[in-house]
C-alpha cells in the first residue's frame, strides 16, 4: 500500500498548530526546525487526510498542520500500522511506528477551537530509523 505527503508542517512551539513547508530535513532527532524534534520516541507524528476530512465534513475549517501532525497523508490506511511497522519516505527516509494515539494536553490548541482533537485515536507517532530530505508529492509505503 503506497500513498502521498500532502504536507510537511512543523511550529517552534509544543502545544500549537503547526505551518506548512515545501520539504524538509528529517535528522535523526526529527523534522528539523520542529518542537517536537528531539531524542525521544515521537519524532515525527503523521495525520491521514481521511481523518482531517472527518471533521471538515462537521463544517469545521480546519488546515493541514491544525492537529500538530508534521507529515500529512493520503492514501495509506494509518488505522491498519502496529507498533514496529516501518515506513519509507520520497528516495529513502524510514520511520518506525512507536506509539499509536495520544493523550491529548490541556493546552492543544485545536482542542480549545473545536472540543475534540483526532489525535488521541488516529494519530501515529514515529521515531527515525533513516533520515534525509522529504517534499509534498512524496510517497509513503509500508515496508518490512
């Protein structure tokens, strides 16, 4: 199963909505220039349009980015990923599943705007097993 980044997105702060890139350096922290980079397991957090669309269909307005998600997604069933399951990225950035929702912190910003945030259920969290540089348009596959 193979799908597309529609979006890169990252903010300076933790907490807030993320803004949209062209394309972006993955290190082995994270997206670099992201508050959530860092040596930890959720580097990198990926939101499929599909969710996003969930809630536009309620009449909310919501941007890519909005979720905090940094890497935006469509056509690849995020529900389907278990823990350990490897993602590849454009020529060659991997990430590996590390957790599976979120609990959502009192400060998130979108939980404020609409009461209710996807993150905590449809969100996937990964750490970078192989970095380098990622743009919209890029594919994303499942590997082993």
């Amino acid at each position: 199963m193979e799908g597309k980044i529609l979006s890169i997105n990252i903010s300076e702060k933790k907490g807030d909505k993320k803004y949209p890139i062209e394309e972006a350096r993955i290190t082995m922290m994270g997206v670099e220039g992201d508050a959530h980079a860092g040596n930890w397991h959720r580097q990198v957090s990926l939101l499929s349009d599909e969710s996003i669309n969930k809630i536009r269909k309620k009449g909310v307005d919501i941007r890519y980015g909005d979720f905090a998600e940094n890497l935006t997604v469509k056509g690849l069933n995020l529900s389907t990923l278990v823990i350990g399951d490897r993602l590849k990225i454009g020529e060659g950035v991997i990430l590996e599943v590390t957790q599976i929702g979120k609990e959502c912190h009192e400060d998130c910003a979108i939980k404020k705007q609409i009461g209710r945030c996807i993150m905590p259920n449809e969100g996937v969290f990964t750490k970078v097993i192989l970095g380098g540089r990622v743009k919209i348009g890029d594919n994303i596959e499942i590997i082993e």
